[in-house]
C-alpha cells in the first residue's frame, strides 16, 4: 500500500506564473523525493503603481509518495 503526503510552498518568479511553478517545483525536488504532482492553489502579482506585473507568485500543493 502506498502512502502520499501533501505539503505546501510558495515560489515566485520575475518571468511569468510557469517559471514560478517550475522553480518551485526544482527546489523542492532537492530535498523531497517521489513528487507525483502539485495543484497550483493560488496565484497572485505584485505590480507597480501603473498596474506592471513586477512578479508572479504561486501557492502550490505537491504530492509525494511517502517511501
């Protein structure tokens, strides 16, 4: 029988919302193995005062199985 875990993260990116996920999920990998998936939970910007998207960030659930 096997066993998932879900654990929570957050990765932002200067590029776009997909490069924020891949970062985030590269980083993760260093220290957790067994990634199986993640859901991207949130998305958010942070913008300059004319509305200029400075940078992405996203919120992400990843799923692993438990060894």
């Amino acid at each position: 029988m096997a066993v998932a875990k879900i654990i929570e993260l957050n990765a932002s990116s200067k590029t776009s919302m997909e490069d924020a996920v891949k970062s985030g999920l590269k980083k993760c990998a260093e220290s957790v193995k067994n990634i199986k998936g993640a859901w991207v939970n949130e998305i958010k910007v942070v913008t300059d005062d004319d509305g200029t998207v400075n940078e992405w960030r996203v919120n992400l659930r990843v799923t692993f199985v438990v060894e």
